[in-house]
C-alpha cells in the first residue's frame, strides 16, 4: 500500500496544542492533542511552556515523518532538512545547558 500525501499542521493555541494531517482534498486524516499547563513567568504571570511545548512539536513531527501510512508534502525540501537538523540541533543544546 502506498503513502498517503498529507499536509502537516500545527494549531499551537492558548490551551490545547494540536497537529494535523490533511490529505489533498482537505480531509482529516489524522490528528493528536495535547495540553500544557501554563507556568509562571519571571514576574508571576502564567507563561507558555517553551520547552515542553518545542518537546511535544519535535516528537509529534518526527513520529508523523516516519509514519509508514503518510507522506508529509516537500518532508524532504532542503528547507525542511535544514529546519529538521537546527531544530535537533537545539534540542540536543537545550538538554545540555539544561544539566550543567
């Protein structure tokens, strides 16, 4: 069975943050959610979870790439290699700043 082209799209809103995948009509073909809690900023004010958030994204993504069911749409452009490889290279530098 061949892989179904999609379009990958993260909805990243107040409380829920969700991915989709659409297929070339437009149709749902799959999605997951999830929600963070907001965390207190440096003056107390409730804060988007960055890094869990850049977390959930990198997985969620990664997990979608490899899908033997989908195909996301220009997954192999330069671009996207580039954006994949920068946002591994973050991760990998967050993790390390984050245990020193």
């Amino acid at each position: 069975m061949s892989k179904i082209p999609v379009t990958a799209v993260f909805d990243i809103g107040k409380t829920n943050k969700k991915f989709f995948l659409f297929d070339e009509n437009l149709k749902e073909v799959f999605n997951t959610y999830t929600r963070l809690d907001a965390i207190p900023d440096e003056d107390g004010f409730p804060s988007e979870p960055v890094l869990p958030l850049r977390e959930w994204m990198l997985k969620t993504f990664k997990e979608a790439l490899s899908s033997p069911d989908f195909d996301i749409k220009n997954s192999t452009s330069p671009d996207m290699e580039l954006l994949l490889s920068r946002l591994t290279m973050q991760e990998n530098q967050s993790r390390h700043c984050m245990t020193t």
